[in-house]
C-alpha cells in the first residue's frame, strides 16, 4: 500500500462547484505513480528500461461525496493482481475522515507500438511481494 | 441512441503516442449532453429550470485500442435506466469499424447545494421513451 | 483565415461557473490544427511527413468576457508570421456578437528530439500565401 | 516570493513526449494558490469572505525548454503589481538548473456574477507589503 496526499486544483472544479469527475482519475494516476516508487525504481525509469507501458485497459470509480477545490484528498493505493499480462490497483480516496471514493485500473503491459506483451518476470516478483498489502 | 463525433485534440494525447485514458470520460459527457438534446431539451435548460444536476456517482470504461490525434471518434450514446434516483448511460465509442471502448455512467440526481433529489416525473416519463433505444 | 465552432463542453467550467481560463488554450490549438488543413494537408500528416512540430515557445492571451457551459465559441484563426524558425498564429474568438478573448501563439519547428529547426521551404511557401488572410 | 515545488503528472504530457503548454498554465494557477497562503489567508478563505474572485484577464508565457514526465518544477511566483482593479503575478518555472518558463497573470477582482469590483483595501495593503519580493 502506498500513500498519496494532494489538494483539489481550481481548474479541477466544474461548475457544480467540486471538483469534475474526470479529476479522480488523473489523481489516481498521480497515487499510480508513487506506488511504483515503492519497488526502488520509477514508473518513468520501468517505461526508459523495459520499453514497456501499463496501458489502462479498464477503469471503475465509485464516487461517495464531492470534494471542493483545495480540499486535501488522502489516496491509499493496493496492488490487487500481478499477472503477466495483466496488473491490478484499488484505490481508496478520502478527505479528513470521509471516504469520498473508490477507484480500481486494469492494465496491460504494452510495447512502444502498442501491442500487448508480458511483464518482465523480474517486475511481476518484486510486484508480488507488495501483492494486497 | 444519440450519436456524436468528435476528433481527438492534440493535448488528449499523452507520451505513448495516444489519446490518454482519462480523454474518453470527457468525450463520453460531451456524448451524454448530445442525448439529451434529443429530449428537445438541453443539460443547460434542464439545470437551469429545475435546479437539478445528473452528478456522476459511477463510471466504468474498457478500452479496446488506442486512438491517435485526429482521429474521428463515434460515440453511440443509450439511456439503460431512468429511475427517480439514478440514471445510466451506456457508450460505444468507435473509430472506423472498430470499437475502441465502451463506457458506462451512473447519474444520481443532485440539488445545487449536492444532496441527492428525485428527478422530477415529467423528465423521466420522457427518458422512459428514450430507453434503451 | 480559418473558422472553427466549438460548444464550451461541461468538464470545462470551473466554479466561478464559466470556462477556466486554460480551456482557451486548448481551443486555440483545436482551431490552429483547423487552419492548417486549408493547406491542403493536415497537422498529422505534416508531422509524418517532415518529422517537425510546431512546438509552442509562446502564448499570449486576453480575456475579455467569460463564457458559459454548452455556449458556441467561433474562433478566427490568422497566420501572421511565416519564417522558417518562427511562425505566429492570431486567434479571435467570440460568442454571439461578442469578443470573448484575443489570443496569439508563437511557433518553433522542432524535431521528435526537440531541435530547432528550419521549416521546409515548400511548407514556407504554402503558407506565405495564406499569410495575413 | 513563494516557492511551489510540484511533479510532471503523465496525464500532462502530449505525443512529443514532453509536457503540453496547457499544463503550464494550470502550474501558474497552483502557484499563485501557494502565493496567497503567504498572507495568513487562502484563495478559498478570501474568495469565501469576500465574495471576490482573482479572475483571469490576462496570460503570456514563454516556453524555453521541454519538460517530461515525473520532472520536478520548481515555480518562483512574485506579484508585481497590486491595484484595486488589477492584480499582477511573474512566474519563474524551472527544472534542476535550468529556466523552463516565464510567465505573467493579469487579474481582475470580480465579484460572483463576473462584474469588476475593487480590490477590498484590506487585502491591497496585505498584498502591497508582498509587492515585488
């Protein structure tokens, strides 16, 4: 599990006057990205190394409660699946006490020119070892 | 069924060369208020008059294949439930022959202060007529 | 000279309840990419042909009247400068009768690694007739 | 002078692998969000108690060098003019040793219903004791 805490933009508002819908899921890239760093490398250094990109294949969210700009969102990221060919993450937002919501990805190891391909076995071993945790 | 096109902006692409996932939930709102002018009403007018917004309490995307800047992108739009306290969408979007994703949203009625609201009967007596067509 | 239509789409708004400011950014660079294909080619096919870019190394932006969701913005598209190392695009965008903002965009080609360089002179030419227009 | 630290989100890059020139408007934005927190206040406090927003009326930027995914900027805002019915804010963008971007914000106090207003005198003098620094 890793930890992200970031603040609402004001450009991530809409006219409702919280924060569009669409914001959650460039947040939960951003909470994406700092899990990676947990495995002692970055999704930026796997991408220059492998040639490989976790393509999003498929993407839930489940919104409990609006959030207001400059609202602090807390995003705690699991690892839920590590397969060869295809990787797993939950995501569970939340403001001060409250959850506001819950957000899963699917991801396909992709090759620069888009093709699917495996996960390195290297990467889906240190994966495994941060596995629902 | 409502059906919008629409072509892939520059800044929708990411590094990997295509439109970025988070792209197609813009797109997919930009589709959702194309149906409803079919109701010979606008979101617009509708927020206007009844004080009511069709906030996004669900979103579920698959994607199929990526699509590249300037691409025309088809989206076939259908009502699937119009219930006083929740409304979904479903979306196929394609590029040439090909699907490219299919989505789905979720909609809870909202007041302009963000507490959930009935939809008013004279609105979902004419989405029953629109449903699941 | 080029027009392009486009409605204010909801993700756009911010809570002030109009179009954030950067949204005119984007339109900018959808009416940009609009001009070119007067050309006779297209922003796509110019960058798979030549491998250059036309980055952006300035933007200079004045708001003059805010616009709101679904609103029609019209965008006047001007190339006001055509050198081989710079090339500079006006924009005037309106609503109804109205200037909503006057933009301007200035252009370094670039290679795929970033580079300075020349625009091709038949690419020079084309456009030196459409200057001013 | 304010400093604002913050990442290249993934979702911010373009297919020239660098960042788009729209993001750094909304780095500005965040910065300026930062600046006012200085004051003791912050813009949801300010906007909450006075019923005032920091509208955009003007925006130029001069792009000097490409910035990827997961680079940290570092943001240098200084307000350099504070009148009642026009707020100036410079930005210094840089990555590692290196300028990046320059960028100015021209504000119009204005009140909800998007009219100009002045600046309450209050908030000029807190602001002109910042003035330049």
């Amino acid at each position: 599990m890793s930890l992200t805490t970031l603040r609402v933009r004001f450009a991530e508002t809409d006219q409702m006057g919280v924060a569009h819908h669409s914001s959650y899921v460039l947040w939960c890239e951003v909470a994406r990205v700092d899990w990676l760093n947990q495995l002692g490398t970055s999704y930026k250094a796997f991408e220059l190394e492998t040639g490989i990109s976790l393509a999003v294949s498929g993407l839930r969210l489940d919104y409990r409660q609006g959030v207001s700009f400059d609202d602090e969102i807390r995003i705690e990221t699991r690892l839920v699946e590590a397969k060869s060919r295809r990787i797993v993450f939950d995501y569970l937002l939340s403001h001060e006490a409250n959850v506001v919501a819950r957000a899963q990805t699917v991801h396909t190891p992709s090759s620069r020119l888009g093709q699917a391909v495996r996960m390195p076995q290297a990467y889906l071993e240190l994966m495994a070892e941060h596995l629902n945790r």
